[in-house]
C-alpha cells in the first residue's frame, strides 16, 4: 500500500520529486467560521492561526490538520485581496493543491520549462528560526499547485509522532480549542489526502492529462469513459494522473453528452464555467468507525437508491472471490445501515462515500474512502451514484 508515510523518494535529483501533500489551501468568505465547520463536522484540529494579531495585514489563515491532512483555510481581508475576486466568482472551494519538494525554486523552474504558467515567482519566508521557500504555478481554471520547500522549525512534522507540529510558516502562530480537546477524545479517523479531482470543461480532459504528463511529469493511472460512468441521463469522462511515486493521484473530469445535465457541468455553471476541484478524498484505515463518527457529527452524505445493497454483495464478493481476495469482511449489515458504497477489482476492494457539497453551491465535496487492495475509484458505483446525485440534482432545480 503506498501511503504518504512511505512514499517518499530516496534522493533529491529529480526536482519534481513529491515528498508530501504540503497542504491544500481553500479561499473562503470567513475562515474562522469555516474552520468551525471543518473542525466540528469532520474532526480537524484546528491548530495555527495567522491574522492581524500575528502580524498578517491582507488574509486571515488557519491551518486544520487530522493525521497528515493540512487543509489552510483563508479568507481575504481586504478587497484588492485576490481571494476577494475569487470567492465573488467561485464561492468558497479549493484554490491550491501544494506540494512539499526539495527545493521550491528548482521544482518551480522545472515545472515552468516544462510548460507551465507561473502563478507566483518563488519567495523565501526566513526568520532566525528556519525558511520555507513557496513558488506557485497555475494548473486548469482558477487552481494553483504550489511548491513549497521548508527548512529549520518549519519543517512538516512526521505527523504519527507530533500531529500538531512545527510552525507552519513565519506569522503563523500556535492556537488552541475546545474542539481539539473533543476531537482527540473522539477521532474521525482521516489520515491523509488520497486523490484529489479536477472538473474541467468538455473536450479538455486530454489537454489537462498532457499537462500534467509534459509539466509535473505524472503518468497515467486509469481511464474511464462514458459507457463506465453514464446513467440514462448524463454521463462524464474521466482520467486518473498520478505523480511518479504514487503520493498523489488527480483524476480530471469533462462532462459527456447525456439526455440530461451531467454533474460536471453543474458544477461548472455554478464556479463561473471556470474549472477547478472536485472533491478531496480522505483516506482512513476504518471506513466504518470514520462514517458513523462523521455521521454522528452532522456531515451530510449522499444517499443511495435502496436496490444498491440487493445486488452489491454478489457483484463484488464475485471479482474478490474469481481473483482469489477473501470477501468483504466488514459487517455487511453495519455498511448498509451506514450507507457505505463497496467496490472490488483484481486487487481487492475499497469502501467509499461522497459527502453532499461542502458550502451552499453544488461545487466541491469530500470523499471518505478506505483501501483494502484495491488501487481503484469506485468505477462499480458510478451508476449508483450517479443515480443518487441526479436525484440531488433534480431537488436543486439543475437538471
Ligand atoms: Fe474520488
């Protein structure tokens, strides 16, 4: 299993080597409430603050963290702040997927002889207590990919031993919270960043896979196209990059023909027909205990068509059985009354389940998935669930 623990390349030649998800930024309209939201509903910490106190004149920053996931919600202080103009067109969702590497500025350079379009030349943030060295290029739509390189008290922590950490960078400074306190009493279970999907407009998901092949020199992982993932009614096309050493995976999106509006362009109506990111998907080793915990807390999740569980046990003990995997051993009952999505290939099977969208636009969700051999994205319940988000679309009046 390739976890973002093990993961890590062994020398530092090639410049374009990911060591870790350094964090994933999101621009929303008032962090510290959000951060509540994050903290209470999905049990992140919410562990470092910059704002005036700290000496941030422009953005208010938090960093949530729950095993070695970092998300930094920020929220523009000003209107000439650039979050200002995105949050107008987007509403809150993910701005930047960030990398830690090496050495910011080489992967920076590399990135952009490659191809790339900067998005922020690199900078180096020092005091007498370290560095991070950040340097941004633009991926489709509004999103950025940061590289970010960090030194002295700055570096990420090894998140098994010291979740909370080092400083995350220079003006950020430690906070505290009584949902810490809750969170670490009662665990959501989320380890780390599994993939992370993008949904482009149609007929530019090649274009994005050949980006991210010629500039953050990924391979193809899988592919998937309409007669995979198509109801009767709306349908899309799909195709999984993955950086070198498996850290990150990135499926891209584009919508396909249907008789009614598929959910990628949903999605884009309501962010500005401008691409962006999808969902985030969450890892964790206990599907089970991580969906009743969120369950219990309030996140709200898609439901199913009540046939699912009548034919999912013989369609996925079948491929698990035929290339000589043991059945599914969770309580089968346990995963129907939680609503939880099975799927198995050649290599095992993964349990997963897609929240309802994050904030008031149908745009960016969660995913909650847990591996067990399996390396794949759930291509069995694509019209099950596809099924159940046209329902969801129905109710929003986009269909
Ligand atoms: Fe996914």
């Amino acid at each position: 299993m390739t976890t973002a623990a093990t993961a890590m390349p062994s020398t530092a030649t090639d410049p374009l080597a990911l060591i870790d998800v350094d964090h994933v930024r999101f621009y929303v309209g008032n962090a510290k409430q959000a951060a509540y939201f994050y903290a209470h509903t999905f049990g992140f910490n919410i562990t470092q603050v910059a704002d005036l106190t700290t000496g941030s004149r422009d953005e208010a920053d938090y960093l949530l963290t729950q095993g070695n996931i970092r998300l930094l919600l920020t929220t523009p202080l000003t209107k000439d702040h650039p979050a200002a103009e995105e949050i107008k067109l987007y509403g809150d969702g993910v701005k930047d997927i960030a990398f830690t590497v090496f050495d910011a500025e080489k992967a920076w350079e590399r990135a952009v002889v490659n191809g790339a379009q900067s998005a922020q030349e690199p900078r180096t943030l020092k005091d007498d207590k370290g560095s991070v060295t950040v340097a941004s290029i633009k991926t489709y739509g509004r999103a950025i990919h940061t590289f970010v390189s960090r030194a002295g008290i700055y570096a990420l922590p090894d998140f098994k031993k010291d979740p909370t950490g080092n400083l995350f960078m220079p003006v950020f400074k430690h906070v505290t919270s009584p949902v810490n306190d809750y969170n670490r009493a009662n665990p959501c279970g989320l380890k780390y960043v599994d993939h992370c999907v993008g949904n482009v407009e149609e007929g530019k998901m090649n274009h994005w896979v050949e980006w991210y092949e010629n500039v953050m020199e990924f391979k193809m992982f899988k592919h998937f196209d309409d007669k995979d993932i198509s109801t009767e009614y709306s349908a899309l096309m799909s195709k999984v990059m993955a950086s070198g050493n498996h850290l990150i995976k990135m499926p891209i999106n584009e919508p396909a023909e249907g008789k009614k509006k598929s959910q990628i362009q949903e999605y884009l109506e309501w962010h500005d027909m401008a691409p962006g990111v999808q969902h985030l998907a969450l890892r964790t080793d206990d599907e089970l205990h991580s969906v009743a915990e969120l369950r219990r807390r309030g996140v709200d999740f898609l439901s199913l068509p009540d046939t699912y569980y009548d034919i999912v046990w013989d369609r996925v003990n079948k491929v698990l059985v035929e290339n000589g995997h043991e059945p599914v051993k969770e309580d089968h009952e346990r995963i129907k009354d939680l609503g939880i999505l099975v799927d198995a290939d050649d290599e095992g099977y993964l349990l997963q389940l897609f929240t309802k969208p994050l904030q008031d636009r149908p745009t960016l969700f969660f995913e909650i998935i847990s591996r067990h051999g399996s390396q794949s994205f759930g291509k069995g319940n694509f019209k099950a669930l596809f099924e159940a988000l046209e329902l969801e679309q129905e109710r929003r009046g986009n269909l």
